[in-house]
C-alpha cells in the first residue's frame, strides 16, 4: 500500500501530538524522529496500529536524546582511536614437573 503526501501529512499530523518524552527536543530532532516515523508509515502504512505509531515515536525520540551525545562529540577522520588493542603472544609456562604436550594440529591425533 502507498500514500499520498497528504495522507502521509495527516498521519503526521494526528501523531505529531508529542509525548511527554518527546517535548524536550530540539526542533531538529523532532524533525528526525518525525521523518523517521514518516518513513515507517511509508513502508509498513496500515499494518501499523495508531498505538503502535504512538509507540514507535516513543521510541525514536528516546534515540534521538541517546544520539545527541554522540553527534555532539567532535571527530575527524584523521583522529586517533581513544584505545588501542594490544595483542601479546607471550609463551604459557608450565609448572615444573608437567609434561610437555606438542599441540595438536588437524590431521593429527
């Protein structure tokens, strides 16, 4: 099923009464979370409920807060990673008296 933009703008619309979650957005993330469910809506049209768009904003909007610190974290693509795996093949050591035991390799047994 497809909509019109002027279904999808009514659909919008009825569900642009935010949540109370949802009024501590900014504009810009209002507009991210409504183009998101909009997109939503437009994929899945009326196989979703009214309480399940309800839902879905809840939703979006809870990622939007979530990303805003990420987004607002400043990196380039020539910064260096905050951490770095260091891998070391140090040699297990046996206690004395264990006898030494060759690792098995496929094919052997």
């Amino acid at each position: 099923m497809s909509l019109s933009p002027a279904q999808l703008l009514a659909a919008l619309h009825h569900l642009h009464r935010q949540p109370r979650d949802a009024a501590d957005l900014t504009p810009e993330q209002t507009q991210n979370v409504d183009a998101k469910l909009a997109n939503i809506i437009r994929k899945y049209g009326t196989r979703v409920s009214d309480e399940q768009r309800q839902h879905l904003r809840r939703i979006l909007s809870y990622n939007e807060r979530m990303l805003a610190s990420v987004r607002a974290f400043s990196l380039q693509n020539g910064d260096a990673p905050a951490s770095v795996l260091k891998v070391s093949f140090v040699a297990r050591t046996l206690p004395p008296g264990t006898p030494h035991r060759p690792s098995t390799k496929e094919g052997n047994t």
